[in-house]
C-alpha cells in the first residue's frame, strides 16, 4: 500500500509564501550521526577573520558591517559581525551588551533608507561559527513581503540598480560612523548624462560656444593657411610704407583730377572692399597721401587755397 504524502502546511496558502502550484514535500533525511564542521570550526578557516577591512561597508574597533557582492532584489541587506571569532552564546558581557546596541543602532540606519518599511533581523548560524547577524530591508507597501519568507523573496526579487544600491549602502555606513568607526562605502559618481532629447540642443549649444570661443582668438593663436595668408597680404592697407604703388607727394602744384582718378587702384579699390573704412589710408604729414577730396570746413587752409579749380567744380 504506498505511503499518503504528508498535507502540506497552512503557510503554503499564505499571501508572502512566493511559491504556487503543484507542490510536493521533499522526503525527510535521516539524522546524521556526527554534524559537519562549521566555517570556522575544526580544520575549516573562518571566512570573517582572514576579510580585510576594505571588504566591509563599515568598520569600529569590535564590530564591523559588510553586505553582499552585488545588488539584491530587497533595498538593503546586510550583516553584522564581530571581530572577535566568537558564536552569539560565547559574547562575553561587554560584547553582547554591544551587540544590542548595535543590532538597534543599524536597525535605525536601514529603516531611514527611502522606500523601507520594515528590518528584519535574522541569525541562523548553521554555515559559519563567527557570529553574523542578518538585517534585511522590506520595501514599503509590499505587504506580500511580510513575514517569514522575505528571505526567499530576496533571491527572487529582480535586483535593485548598482547606483541605487551603492547610495545607500553609503548612506547607512555615514550613518553609523556618526556614533564612531570608519565608513568605508563610496557613493555611487554622478553620471552627467542629459537625456536623448536635450543631447541635440546641448550639441548644437557646444558648437555655438566653440564658434564663439574661435572669434575671440587673438590672429596670433589662430592657424591660418597658405591661400589664407595670401589673401591677407593682398588686401593690406595701401598706405602701408612697403606699397611702391601708393605715391606721397607735397606739391601742390599737381592737378588736383590725380588724386580723384583710378591712377592709384590700391588706394581707391582697398577703401571700396569693406575691409577699412577709406579714412584709414589717408594719414597726415609730409610723408603720407594727402586726403582725396579734403573738407571745406575742417580742411587745411593751404590745401583749399591751392585747389580753386577743385573748390569751383564741388560748387557747381
């Protein structure tokens, strides 16, 4: 006659069981004889006394605090330990009267995390002989979470972002090293990252910036090209002093028709391009062209006096 598989238990009805179906009560084992050695026991070394520091969020003179190698599916999960290598029922006094304030004091600092309702703390003990205690966040409003299974739901949950994780773990460590200890989590580097739809228009303002910042130069810091530099030798000023075509004379006895007629291009042609104003070739003094067509009130009087033909034909 086969044997009638034991009912299953209440809680498997229960909203936070994260399991539903056909379920089936795996067959019991036999008790074993002798029990395995625990990390930390007999032959086996202690993963907590050969950490570093650098492995934990958060580390004081007697108690240290690390979490997990990557985001979990819960906000925060972490584990509290000694430094001494020794089980919850060997704490001499000053220690576990440590461990209560402890065990309150990072309750605290994971309930102020943002989106945490409830901490569960757990100790078990089976895998390794040092003390370690678990505290592991509830997010707020996940009422399925509640109770005995939020253990499982935590490696069931999709895992919450790095950046997100890191934070907090920074903030809890900050936290902590309020009442002493050194905080050793970093936060998370902002990513400076504007969204798809203001990357064109920070673009186009770098370019903008970039046209703006080449204007200002100074001709001297600029690079400028063979056909370039070509260019700006041909439209130099024709009252420089290396332009043999630009004549300088001081008598006054030449028709006053040369100085208006196309005799000298460089002067006329360079003043009509845009580049300078035409004032900017007629210069003062013995050695220097005399204006083309002088004013009648601020003019020299010599200059108006020996030009009467040129006086008469501006009248008419």
């Amino acid at each position: 006659m086969p044997d009638t598989p034991p009912a299953l238990p209440d809680f498997t009805q229960w909203p936070s069981f994260p399991f539903e179906g056909d379920l089936r009560i795996k067959p019991l084992d036999d008790p074993a004889p002798v029990e395995p050695p625990r990390k930390g026991e007999g032959y086996r070394e202690c993963t907590a006394c050969n950490a570093p520091d650098e492995a934990y969020i958060w580390v004081g003179e007697r108690w240290r605090v690390r979490a997990m190698d990557r985001p979990t599916g819960l906000p925060m999960v972490l584990i509290l330990e000694s430094r001494s290598h020794l089980d919850l029922g060997d704490l001499p006094n000053l220690l576990a009267a440590e461990l209560g304030v402890m065990t309150v004091r990072l309750e605290r600092a994971i309930r102020s995390l943002d989106g945490v309702a409830r901490v569960h703390v757990n100790r078990w003990g089976d895998g390794s002989a040092h003390l370690h205690m678990w505290f592991l966040a509830r997010p707020y409003g996940r009422l399925q979470l509640r109770g005995t299974f939020l253990s499982l739901w935590d490696s069931i949950l999709p895992p919450i972002s790095e950046s997100q994780w890191r934070e907090n773990l920074a903030m809890v460590a900050a936290w902590l090293a309020e009442f002493g200890g050194r905080p050793l989590a970093e936060p998370p580097r902002i990513q400076w990252q504007a969204p798809s739809s203001l990357a064109e228009s920070v673009g186009r303002e770098v370019v903008d910036v970039e046209e703006a910042v080449s204007v200002i130069e100074s001709e001297e810091e600029r690079p400028v090209a063979e056909d370039e530099a070509a260019a700006n030798e041909s439209t130099e000023p024709s009252g420089s002093a290396d332009e043999p075509h630009v004549t300088t004379t001081t008598d006054e006895s030449v028709p006053t028709g040369d100085t208006t007629t196309s005799d000298e291009p460089g002067a006329l042609g360079d003043a009509q391009s845009g580049d300078e104003p035409a004032q900017s070739h007629v210069r003062d003094g013995d050695d220097q062209p005399q204006p083309a067509v002088p004013d009648d009130d601020n003019g020299p009087a010599t200059a108006a006096a020996g030009k009467p033909d040129e006086r008469r034909s501006r009248a008419g």
